[in-house]
C-alpha cells in the first residue's frame, strides 16, 4: 500500500473504492504480471467495489473480477478467515503494550501503532495460510465441507425435517434388562429375533397414520428399550432342502414387499410433515416486506463480464436519473403554483361567464322561439319548392326519355344502313377478287401455251437440224456410192420437214354448282 485516503463519514465508499483499483491494485499486479496476461481480483460484493466504472477499468486493464457469493465471505473470504484474527490479536498486544507505557493512542498516533500490528499480522505466510484454507490457491473443492454451506435451522425459512416419534409397524419395542454392575445390557427377547438398539428420543406426540398404534413401554430405572422386527422369518439350519430355502426366500419377498410399504407410507408422511414445518419457518421468519433484488443474486458472479458491466451501468443510470427527476421536481413545483394561479383565474372567468350566461337566458329564450317560427316557416316554403323540383325533374326526365329512344332509334337505323352498305361492299370487293383471279389464270393459261408453242417450235427446230446433219452425213457417205438413184433418194430437196405445232386444249370451266337459293362459286384459285 502506497497510498492512504478518507471519506467524509469514515466508511469506504464507491469513490476510495476506484482509486484504489487505480493506484494500489492495477500498478503493482502490473509489476507482477511478467506474462502480461488477465488478473484476477476476488472482491466480496461490496458497494463500494461493484460500480458501472470500477468494472469498465478493469475491463480496459485485463482484469477478471470474481465476487463470492452472498453470506459466505466468514468461509471464502482469506481476510476474514487467516488474517483478522492476527490482526485483532496484534492490535490488542500494541494497545496493551502502549499502555503500559502510559501512551495514549489517539488519532495523531494511531497510524504508527496500526503499522505496527499490520507488519506482524500481515505475513506472507499467513496470508498464503488463508488462501489455502479458503481452497482458492491451490484451488481445493473439498477444502470447507459441505456442512458448512447449510442453512441456519434456527431463522431460516427452508422446511427441516422433524423425527417421528411414533414406531412402525415392522418394529416392536421390547424391555432388555440392564445389569448395573458390569454396565452392559443384555438384550432379552422371547422370541430370539435380532434387535435393534435404540436410536429414537422419547416424545409424546400422537402418533402418524402410517405408524401402528403401538406405543413404547414406559422405561424402568433398571431397563433399557430395545427394538424387534414383528414377523420376521426364523433362520434355518443350513443343512435344510431346497424347497425349505425357496420358501424361507418367498416369506423374505412377502416381507420385503411390507417393509417397501412401509417406507413409502413413511416418506408421504414426512414429506407432508416438512411442507407444514416449512409453512410454520415462514410463518416465524419469513420477511414481511420484499427486500430489493441485488444483480447477480447470492451466488458468485463474474462482475467484469458483459451482462454484469451492462447491469451496474442500468444501475448508475437509474441514480442519474433520480438526481434528473428531483431537479425536475423542483421546477415542477414552481410550474405547479403558477399553474394553480392560472386555475385560480380561469375559475374566475368560468364564474364570470356563468353569470353572464344566465343574465342573456332569457334573450336567448325569446330568440330561439322566433327562430323556430322562422325555421318552420322556411320548412314549409322549402317543401313546396321540393314539390314543384320534383314535378319539374319528373317532366324533363320523361322528355330525356322520349329524346333518348328517338336517338337510339336513328342509331340503329343508321346502323342497319350501314351494315348493308359493309354487306354490299363486301359482295363487290369479292366479286372483283374472283374476277381479278379467273383474269391471272386466264393469263396464266395463255402464258402456259405460249411457253408450250415455243417449246414445241424449238423442239421441231432441234429435230430439223438434227434431221440436216444427219442428211449432210449421208450425203458425205453417198458421194462414193456410184448409183444416181441412190444420190437422188438422198437428196435433200425431195425429203420434206415436217414441224409439228403443238397447241394447248382448253379446259372446260366448271359449272356453278346449286344449292337452294344461293349460288356457290368456285375459289378464285381453283384451275
């Protein structure tokens, strides 16, 4: 510790608390982190430690802040457990031993004298002490026992579980005689069945349902109480048959099957017993009026984790505006006054115009009456005028009627004309078409036989000249025939050319075809 500091009452505070983190624990953990990795810091919940930025520093410094959880830091805390019992037992060694002195410890000295016990109480090896006790370095589980994280029974609201008082009814309580001189009991039963010492207290309390109704003798001075099983099977000799072990095995079943109903009439019992002791703990020690839920509840919490930063800054939040809210308060006060001066006169107008209101009543009465007269009067004149509107209305709609089939009359005149007008022009322009088509074919036919007569005038003409050089081939040959006749046959003045002409038959154009009274033509296109 480098540093000292105060708060104005004397209890730390969340601000001692900051500078603290900032001056004490951050630099020198900083000069023990040689790895350069996270911190951690065990704090015990307090106030002064779980602020919205104590948290966001150590967040920023790569510390891990662990809180422990609520009303176990006499247990989980090194402090508490190894370090202030020195420390209080040092402090009484150096206040003994200033007075022997006859030096009286006052505020001026009292820093000088603390030092003094803090250096022999705060020893590395009572500090290491506490932690490994605590089971936090070297981390050990089994450090505190379990036992000790038990509720209180004597304040605490949770059910305990009462004994009963009452036996079962596989149990029989038997009387043993106690031999005072040797001081051991000798366990005496008529039947010989093993017997079972006594664990039970004696008490008075009625007995529950699934217990029987038998109840312990009264213990003589001289006596001691001991317990038998009711029913139980004899043991057999070992040399028995195999049908008598199988029947001893079948009543030891019969048996189990009691006493396995027995425990579970048992435990309804007891739970029933603990849901009433548990309605009685609240009754006796349960709060009246809800405490308000710290963040995190009791359990440990890890106050630099993100829900934890977010939680205490929701917390400082609801401060600031608390502080926002009493200084609106104040102004609010002031609106307030000002405000009911303002109610105050407009009460006074609201008077004012009231009495106004009732002295023009009566106007307003004799105005509202010829106004009724007037309006009824204007009701009247208007029905009239409603009349004759209606009348009128009536004669100008007939009128539009009669004008309306007049037109729509003209209209489909003028439609039929021009229907047959379309008709006409259609059977016109279909007439041109079949004419204009029977004039191409026509045409056609014409072109066709002309091609025909070239054609055969060309092929007459190719014979011709085909017959020609065949004659001047003959001739060429027949000049070495010495016959005249020969020569004269072949002569080509006497052999007539003939040149057929070839001519195209005209096709007969077919009839128009009857039926009823209409006239089917042929298409246009047909040959």
């Amino acid at each position: 510790m480098n540093s000292i500091s105060f708060s104005p009452n004397g209890w730390t505070d969340q601000e001692l608390g900051l500078k603290w983190l900032e001056n004490d624990f951050a630099p020198m953990s900083a000069l023990r982190n040689k790895a350069d990795g996270w911190r951690l810091l065990i704090l015990d919940g307090h106030n002064s430690h779980g602020t919205y930025r104590f948290m966001t520093f150590c967040e920023q410094n790569c510390i891990l802040v662990l809180c422990l959880p609520s009303h176990t830091t006499h247990r989980l805390q090194p402090c508490d457990v190894g370090v202030f019992g020195p420390l209080a037992q040092s402090w009484k060694a150096e206040v003994n031993l200033a007075a022997r002195n006859f030096n009286k410890i006052n505020k001026y000295n009292f820093l000088v004298h603390y030092h003094k016990a803090r250096a022999r109480a705060f020893t590395p090896r009572t500090i290491a002490a506490s932690f490994r006790k605590t089971g936090i370095w070297p981390f050990d589980q089994t450090a505190i026992e379990d036992a000790a994280f038990e509720p209180v029974l004597i304040t605490t609201t949770q059910a305990a579980q009462p004994v009963p008082s009452s036996l079962p009814s596989l149990l029989e309580a038997v009387e043993a005689v106690v031999t005072v001189s040797t001081g051991i009991a000798d366990q005496i039963t008529p039947t010989g069945v093993p017997t079972i010492p006594s664990t039970l207290p004696p008490s008075n309390s009625a007995p529950l349902s699934s217990a029987s109704n038998t109840t312990p003798p009264e213990p003589s001075p001289c006596s001691h109480i001991t317990y038998t099983l009711v029913d139980f099977p004899l043991p057999i000799p070992w040399r028995s048959s195999r049908a008598a072990f199988m029947a001893e095995n079948k009543e030891l079943r019969v048996y189990c099957h009691r006493a396995k109903q027995q425990m579970e009439a048992d435990h309804a019992s007891k739970n029933l017993m603990e849901a009433e002791n548990h309605r009685l703990r609240c009754r006796l020690f349960g709060k009246t009026t809800k405490t308000k839920r710290r963040e995190g509840g009791s359990e440990a919490r890890h106050m630099t984790a993100r829900e934890s930063i977010e939680a205490l800054g929701h917390d400082v939040w609801k401060t600031l505006m608390v502080n926002v809210y009493k200084e609106m308060k104040e102004g609010h006060k002031a609106k307030a006054l000002l405000l009911k001066e303002r109610l105050k006169a407009f009460e006074f107008a609201v008077k004012k115009m009231a009495l106004a209101q009732r002295t023009s009543k009566k106007a307003v009465g004799a105005l509202k009456k010829a106004l009724d007269a007037e309006t009824l009067r204007i009701a009247k004149e208007s029905k009239a005028q409603e009349k004759a509107n209606e009348v009128r209305e009536k004669r100008v709609a007939a009128e539009e009627k009669k004008v309306a089939a007049a037109e729509k009359k003209a209209e489909a005149e003028e439609k039929k004309r021009k229907a047959a007008e379309e008709r006409q022009a259609k059977q016109e322009a279909a007439e041109a078409k079949r004419a204009a088509a029977r004039a191409k074919k026509e045409v056609a036919n014409a072109e066709l036989a002309r091609k025909r007569a070239l054609a055969a005038v060309k092929a007459g003409e190719k014979a011709r000249k085909k017959m020609e050089k065949n004659q001047q081939a003959a001739n060429d040959t027949s000049e070495e025939n010495t016959s005249p006749r020969r020569r004269a046959l072949n002569s080509p003045e006497k052999t007539p050319i003939v040149t057929p002409i070839l001519t195209p038959k005209p096709r007969p154009r077919p009839r128009p075809r009857q039926r009823g009274a209409t006239t089917i033509l042929p298409p246009p296109w047909s040959p």
